[in-house]
C-alpha cells in the first residue's frame, strides 16, 4: 500500500467514523441519560431519509430537503416519546427493546405501505457531485468531504451545547444520577422529551447526509443502527465525546479490516476490537455513569 | 347391506378422484416468492409480471381456471420450506413458482418435488438443479445464475479488454457470478473482492480500484447494496476510466429509478430489458407501465413468460395436467411468443437463449433505462448441462 492510497483510505474511515458518529451520539444521549434502550432510533433514521426525498422530488431543492428530513424525523421522534417510549421509561431494559422493537417492524411496514418496496432517489446538487483531489492524483468525492465538515460541525456544537450550557448541565447531572439532579430543581421529564427531540433530529440528519451515497429504502437503519450501538457502548454510554472518538475508531478499524483482511475476519474487525476493549474498559472509553 | 354402502361410498370416492382434472376445476398454482425485507420489490416484480401473463391467457392455464396461492419466503430458507409445505400439503397445488432466491429454492423444491409437484421457476437458477440434480418435473423459464456472468466475459474478450476488477457480495450467489465471470474471460483479474453482505460504504473498496487501475470493474451487487456501490463510484469519479460492468441483476429497473444518473453509461449482459426489439416486448411494457406506472425489469418478464409457458403446455394436452408424463413432454416442447424472442429449454429444463449487451441511457422522460446494443451470444446454454442426466420419467 503507497502511502497517498493509506492517506486516502485514513480519510475514508474517518469519513465513514464521521457519518457513524451522527448516528450514535442521538442514541448515546437518549440511552446514557434517560437509560432508555431506543432500537427505533434506525427508524428516525429511516424517517429523515425518507422526507429528504420526498422533499426533494417534490422542490428540487437539496437545503428545503434537509430541513423537512430533520423536521420530520424530530417530530416522529416527540410523537413517539409522547404516545408510547415515555411510559417505557421506568420499565426494565428488555421492555424497551421489545416495544421500540415493535416500533421499528410496525415502521418499515407502514413504510412500505406507503412508498412501497423499492428504494427511492435523493441527488447531490451539481456543485457538490463532483470530486476534488486532496493529493496528486487521488481526487476524492465532494460530498464526502462535506459530510465529514458537516459531522465535525455537529460534533463540535453538541460539545459546545453540553459542556457549556446550563441545559447541557441538566443533560450531564441527569447522566450521573438521575434522582439527585430531579431533587437538585431539575426537570426531568422536559429535559427527557427535549433530549429525544433532539436525539431523533441528529438520527434523521444522519439518515439525509446517509441519503446520497446510500440506497434510501425499507429498512435502511437497522444495519447502521448495530454499528450505532457498537459505537455508543465503546465510547462509554452517553458520552458524546466517548462516541465521536468510538465513531473514528470503529471507521478507520473497519475500513483497514476491509482492506487488508479476507471477508470474513474483515468483517469481524469491528466487533474483535469491541471485545478487546471492553475486556479492559468495561464502561467504554468514556464512562459518565460513577 | 352395510358392506355394499361402504363400497358404494369408496366408489363414489374412486369416481370424484378419477375426474379430479375436469375443465372447470381450477389448477392451483403456489406463488411462494420474498414480499417483504430488503428484496421485496423483487417478489412483487415477478408477481405484476406474472399476473399480467395470466391475463393475456384471459385468466385461465390450458382452458382452467386459476386459484393463485401466495406466500412470503422473507428470503429464508426455513421460512419458504414451511410456507411450501404447507401449500403442498393442505392447499394441494399443482404447480410452485415464484421464488426468488437460489437458497430459498434449494429448501423448497426437493420436499415439492418428492410430493410431485411440478417447480417451475421464474428467477432462481441454482446450477445444482441444472447440473447432476436435474429433475423431470423441475423448469427454469427464467436463466443459469451464472449465464450472464459468462455472456459479460465474453463480450469483454470480443471487446480486447484485459484488466478487471471484480466485486460481489460474499455469499453463495455472489460467488457463483464471479466464478461464471471467470470462466469465460481470459484477460486478467486485478484485483477480486468479496465484501460483507449488506455493506454499506464502499469507498475503502473503490479507493483500491482506483490503485488497481484497471479498464473496467465487474460487479454483482443486487438491490440495495447495488444502489450504494454504483451512486459511490459515480461520486468518486471512475466511471469514465473505468465502466462498470455486469449481470442485468445489477442495473436493472428495480434499482435504476434509486440510482438515476449515477448508472449511466454502465453496461450488463442481459436475456431480456426493457428496450428488446419485439412486438410482443413493446406491448408487455407498454401495459405493464399503464398498469402499474413503473417500467418492468426482466424479473417481471420472467414472471410473464412463466405464466405464458405453464399456459401453452397446459392448453396443448387440453388443461389435463394431472398427467405428469404428458404435462412435462408439453412444457419440454412447449410453443409460446416468449418476449425473448428465441427461447427453448435444454435438455436439462433450463433456458436455450441469446444474450445482449446493453448500455444504461436515459429515456426521452428522462428516466435511466438499459438500451440494448449488440448481441453477445446466441443459444447461449449454461455451463451445467453436460453434467445433467435428465431421468426419463
């Protein structure tokens, strides 16, 4: 391997890391402070896609289908939380992954039913269709690079907006311990629902900028959402910083496993590298939880 | 007294079994194909084709009414093996087609056949079912899985090409088209690689082939991963460097509307497309499009060319397909406007037909649809049928 093909193959697993990481840190928030196991949150992701493309056959505008994705996917999102998820909130963990379970079944059905078997289309806007070299003859696909300023953008304002705001304090005590933050004044139950707002509004960005480079069909989150859990239990549960450098490693491992291993151990990279670490960090990298 | 009722009544039995193949009697047909997951656009593809060949036979097989029996696979193998169970044994049906996946079909069609069912299938080509375990009761309308792989080498050969990187998923079916691949094409693989099944990022996989270098890239990526690669690789910008190439099953409408411009100028060997030049294909696709506002992939013209044929066996000994002998001889020999064009079964039951190139373009709508251009084979058989020694009854 020269070394522009090994540079190049770093920024691929960086970029993969990038798109993982705003898959994960929605569910990292949602699980790690309302210890609440959110498999749906591949149907958020499902959900933004969707409206994206809706959104964008019916303007042909790109930034118009952002805004409905994130929209959309933020609202299904409160609905849920609303009608079913918050009465889950008290119960035991197998409780939760079997309802958000069934949410995701009744979800892709639902989906089906409407925009029917086959995948949809979602198009880069020209300027962003091309490709620009970062080395002497290794051009590299616009919109990859945009999806990676775009993921480092959000990570660096979810940083800012947790560490440095008075909700982002409610956000971290409710992390450390949920009954003394609730008796320190702070409220809960709207901390909790603004929290998976948001949390399915980062699932559905992650589902638009996912939308075109994937295919935009029935059942497009659950394999992200695997590697979302990978990413939220390494990085340490509801550490959004644990995630983001969870996110890079599990890209940059699986794509050199990809690269320079057969099929089969290639694919087992990942998870070889989960075991490995959880042998020696059980909490994550980053564990918030005492 | 009590023994001549009895005898009466098994009689009376005998009798209602003996007509069992009276005209108005339906033949029921099981439909078992995958209608839900990440293939099932591909169930419903072969069933709307299906279901149109039925109307152009006005509804009816060989003068008899249909009773269409449908189940979901879900694309497993233990799913589909009791769903067909269960239509062999309680819904009693003559015929089982529909499946789409090789897997699924090797589960299912050896407990139907064993009951004599006859499998007729209208996608799914094992190569065990065209080789050593060929069956007098078992048909292929639809292909060999590994027959457009070879087309595609031969064409690259005629073509003076001799670098190619290959890729498939790394599963059964992914490697039997690689392998067809490489049975024809005699320049060199530059690289040959076969990924997790389901993955969804390929730019480690595309940032290889551009090290590799080569003149084109073969690839089998079907439904959604397909999707992924061909929009990834448009995106990376090797399309012009190097083409991408393969079976029709990689390019075909029922991932072309996800994949738009992206796919242009990619180029598959297929049995059949949109654009054949036919009659009979003009007006399929014509009604198909008034009927369900889409246009057909070739596994819509399989399901209809499956309906066509059962029809024309079935019709030509009269609708009496409870004789097993004389229905197997009737589709063996069976006479139908395929809209192939040039279509006959081998003597292994699995198609004689010709292969096209054909070149992914845009339509005057705007739409990506495979253009046929020239013709890369005719009378293509598989590579399979010296080894089948089809068992006279």
């Amino acid at each position: 391997m020269t070394l522009s093909l090994f540079l190049e193959q770093l920024l691929n697993g960086v970029q993969l890391g990038v798109m993982l990481f705003l898959m994960a840190s929605g569910l990292t928030l949602v699980f790690g402070i309302m210890n609440f196991i959110n498999l749906a949150h591949g149907s958020l992701y499902m959900a933004g896609a969707f409206a994206a493309a809706v959104a964008q056959q019916a303007t042909g505008s790109f930034v118009l289908a952002i805004v409905a994705g994130v929209v959309a996917a933020a609202l299904l999102g409160i609905v849920l939380e609303r009608a079913i998820l918050q009465r889950f909130y008290t119960r035991s963990h197998l409780d939760q992954v079997l309802a958000t379970f069934a949410i995701i079944l009744i979800l892709n059905e639902t989906t089906r039913m409407i925009f029917g078997p086959s995948p949809l289309r979602m198009s880069l806007p020209h300027a962003l269709s091309g490709s620009v070299p970062i080395l002497p003859g290794v051009p590299y696909p616009t919109y990859r690079l945009v999806v990676l300023l775009a993921g480092l953008v959000v990570a660096g304002l979810l940083y800012l907006v947790i560490m440095r705001t008075r909700m982002g304090m409610w956000v971290r005590a409710g992390a450390s311990d949920r009954t003394t933050a609730s008796s320190m004044g702070v409220n809960v139950p709207v901390v909790f629902s603004g929290l998976f707002g948001m949390g399915a509004a980062l699932a559905g960005l992650a589902g638009i900028l996912a939308a075109p480079i994937l295919s935009v069909q029935v059942g497009m989150g659950e394999p992200v959402l695997i590697l979302a859990l990978v990413v939220t239990v390494l990085g340490g549960v509801g550490s959004i910083r644990g995630a983001f450098f969870a996110a890079l490693l599990v890209g940059v491992v699986d794509t050199f496993g990809r690269v320079l291993l057969t099929p089969a151990l290639g694919s087992m990279a990942i998870f070889v590298t989960m075991a490995i670490i959880l042998a020696f960090r059980p909490r994550g990298m980053f564990a918030t939880h005492g | 007294m009590m023994r001549f009722r009895t005898a009466f009544a098994a009689a009376l039995l005998c009798g209602t079994f003996s007509v069992a193949a009276r005209a108005e009697d339906p033949v029921k047909i099981g439909f078992l194909s995958t209608f839900s997951g990440p293939g099932a656009a591909l169930g419903q593809e072969v069933l709307d084709g299906f279901k149109l060949g039925l109307e152009a036979s006005g509804g009816k097989i060989g003068g008899r009414p249909v009773e269409l029996f449908q189940a979901d696979d879900q694309a497993k193998p233990d799913v589909g093996r009791q769903q067909a169970d269960k239509m062999v044994e309680r819904d009693k049906i003559n015929v089982l087609t529909g499946v789409i996946f090789s897997n699924v079909m090797l589960a299912v069609a050896k407990p139907a056949l064993d009951a004599g069912v006859f499998v007729v299938s209208a996608n799914a080509g094992p190569s065990q079912y065209a080789g050593a375990q060929c069956n007098p009761h078992y048909f292929a309308v639809s292909f060999q899985n590994d027959s457009g792989a070879e087309a595609m080498g031969t064409y690259l050969n005629a073509k003076g090409v001799k670098k190619i990187y290959a890729l498939a998923p790394n599963y059964p079916a992914g490697k039997d088209f690689i392998a067809g691949f490489k049975r024809t094409f005699k320049g060199e693989l530059v690289g040959e690689k076969y990924t997790t099944f389901g993955q969804l990022d390929y730019a480690a996989e595309i940032a290889e082939i551009r090290a590799a270098n080569p003149q084109g890239v073969f690839f089998f990526y079907p439904g959604g991963m397909g999707v992924n690669f061909v929009k990834q690789y448009d995106q990376a910008g090797l399309k012009k460097t190097a083409p991408l190439y393969g079976p029709s099953f990689s390019v075909d409408q029922t991932v072309l509307p996800a994949m738009g411009d992206a796919a242009l100028g990619a180029y598959s060997a297929a049995f059949w497309a949109e654009t054949w030049d036919n009659p009979q294909s003009k007006k399929f696709v014509a009604d198909f499009e008034a009927k369900y506002h889409r246009i057909p992939s070739s596994y819509a013209s399989d399901g209809y060319d499956t309906a066509l044929v059962l029809d024309a066996a079935a019709k030509a000994i009269g609708g009496k397909i409870e004789d097993k002998k004389a229905f197997r001889k009737a589709l063996e020999t069976a006479k139908f406007t395929s809209l192939r064009g040039n279509f006959k079964f081998d003597t292994n039951h699995y198609p004689i037909q010709d292969y096209y190139l054909t070149e992914i373009v845009k339509d005057p709508k705007g739409r990506p649809i495979m253009q046929v251009r020239e013709k890369i084979d005719s009378d293509h058989r598989d590579a399979y049928v010296s080894q089948c020694k089809m068992a006279a009854e």
